[in-house]
C-alpha cells in the first residue's frame, strides 16, 4: 500500500489571513450554530406558553469581553428573535445586536454604518446558508468546523472547534494574536485586569 501524503500548508497561506485579521476592527457574528451548538429548546408550558432554552459556551463570552477591553468590537446577527440572546450579549458587552433579520446583508450593512466601517475591518463567523451574504463581504470570513459545506468554501478560515464549542474563543485569539495584543492580554490577566 503506498503511503500517504500530507498536504502541507504554505506559510504564505498563514501571511494571508494574519493580513487580514490584522485589519479587523469588528467581529460579527450568527448565534444558533455558532454562539451555540446549532440546537433550539422550546419548552411548552400547560398553559400553552412556551419558553427557549439556549446553551452559551462560557469560553466565548469570556473571549468577547476580553477582545472588548483590548477595543475589539462586537455584533450579532441573527435570524431569529430571542430573549436568550439579548441577555447573553447584555452580558458580554456585545455591542451591535441586529435579531429577527431574515435577510442578513441589509444588517450587516446598517452596521457598517453605525461603526464607521469598511468591509476589510470586518469579520464574521457563521455556519449556514444565510450567513453566505455577509460572509462574501467581510475582509475576513470564518466558518465554524460543523458549518454546511458552501459556509466552508465561502470562508478564509474555518475553526478547529465546533459551533458552541469555543470556536468563537478561536477567532478571538486568532485576532488579537495578530493585532499583536495576546501578550498584552495575558499581561493584563496576570495584573487582574
């Protein structure tokens, strides 16, 4: 049997997204597939009330309000309207919530105007079909690993980790790693922040 070979990846190819992720001022982001595992709860109550339940890895929203002390700007668009959500990003500092968009590019683009931003100081992190708009658009587009193949083929980089798995802690530390902060981070944690 012949042995294997190991696709290398070129060191040029990691030039090219430090590149980009140097530039990016705002992380935009889905919810359901990558803040969470993809899953939606819905518990029915007797009375005919029904109430979500979303699960939220505690690495990423440590990871968010970190990147936010270092001026790493925030936003979340999402397709579905939930309470959950909006308490999540209250807690984490995020600082654009865009919900119930349907259409995410038009979103997308009111945040763009709202930050006084360019697409090449964006990134943006999703996992399914209708986040392919705004993935076309953004100076660094990031696939989570559990992401439909067209998200992945879409992206300049797709996470190790799943969705609400810490695969937006990934992105986190991709960025500051190359903004040139992860020392200062951990500097700042080692003196209490």
């Amino acid at each position: 049997m012949p042995a294997r070979r190991v696709a290398r990846t070129q060191p040029n190819q990691f030039a090219g997204l430090r590149a980009r992720a140097r530039r990016i001022q705002l992380l935009l982001m889905d919810v359901d597939g990558v803040l969470t595992d993809g899953r939606i709860y819905l518990l029915g109550w007797p009375n005919g009330a029904v109430s979500e339940l979303k699960v939220f890895h505690a690495q990423d929203g440590a990871a968010l309000k970190l990147a936010r002390e270092l001026g790493l700007r925030t936003g979340i668009i999402t397709g579905r309207l939930s309470a959950a959500t909006e308490q999540r990003a209250r807690e984490i500092g995020i600082e654009f919530l865009c919900q119930n968009a349907a259409a995410k590019l038009p979103a997308y683009r009111s945040i763009l105007q709202q930050a006084g931003l360019e697409d090449t100081q964006v990134a943006y992190i999703g996992d399914d079909l209708p986040d392919l708009p705004v993935l076309r658009c953004v100076g660094l587009a990031v696939a989570v690993n559990n992401a439909v193949l067209e998200v992945k083929r879409a992206a300049h980089y797709v996470t190790r980790c799943r969705g609400g798995e810490g695969a937006v802690r990934e992105v986190v530390e991709l960025l500051l790693r190359a903004r040139g902060q992860w020392s200062q981070l951990l500097r700042l944690l080692r003196e209490g922040l």
